[in-house]
C-alpha cells in the first residue's frame, strides 16, 4: 500500500507556472505506474499525464501536451508536474495516483486502474 501527498498548488496569472509535487510513503514506490488528474467543478476526474515505473515512458492529455511535463525521482520516492504557460481553464484539484504494475513501462491513463489516491491540490489561475 503507498499513501500520496500532494503539494504545491496555488494562485497563478495566466501564462504562469507552478510545479506540483507527490511525495509517496513506503519503499516501493518505484513498483508504481504514477499518474495525475485534475477535477474542476461539475466536471468529471481528467487525465493530465502519467509516467511509468522507470520514467521512462510518459503520455499527456492533448489539452496540456507541450505545457506540462511529468517526471519522478525514484530515490526521494516523489513524482512531479511541472506546469507551464497556465490557463484559466487549467483551475482545478490536481490529484495524483499509483497503480502498481508489473512492466516498468506501463502508462494507464484510465482514472479507474488506479488504486491509490493523495487528497489533492487546488490550483488556480486568473486571467
């Protein structure tokens, strides 16, 4: 089992950045397939990115392709988005995930092949 904390939402300007981050307990964290995904109000759970076991492999929502990049740090257990040229309809709670997988190069994108849950993040961004 892992538990997620996520951090480093906030208010932003349009066209600025932020970078979140997702420290992860326990000792396999490197046994999980990590993902994020942002739920505005009255909407429904989104994909944002996913990156495998090994960080190798990564995959985006069309919406943040070129702006967000996702990466981990396998050693200090934490996965990361970093988020560029924000928008307004980027305002959400960004949620991260692990799936445990057996490929280290396996990337779900499906909200639903993900076990594990942090308590999510707000970010916001004016215009």
């Amino acid at each position: 089992q892992v538990q997620l904390v996520e951090s480093g939402g906030g208010l932003v300007q349009a066209g600025g950045s932020l970078r979140l981050s997702c420290a992860a307990s326990g000792r396999t964290f490197s046994s999980y397939c990590m993902g994020w995904f942002r739920q505005a109000p009255g909407t429904e759970r989104e994909f944002v990115a996913a990156i495998s076991r090994s960080g190798g492999n990564t995959d985006y929502a069309g919406s943040v392709k070129g702006r967000f990049a996702i990466s981990r740090d396998n050693a200090q257990n934490t996965v990361y988005l970093q988020m560029n040229s924000l928008k307004p309809e980027d305002t959400a709670v960004y949620y991260c995930a692990a799936s445990n997988t057996h490929s280290y190069y396996t990337i779900l994108t499906a909200s639903n092949t993900y076990a594990y849950w942090g308590q999510g993040t707000q970010v916001t961004v004016s215009s």
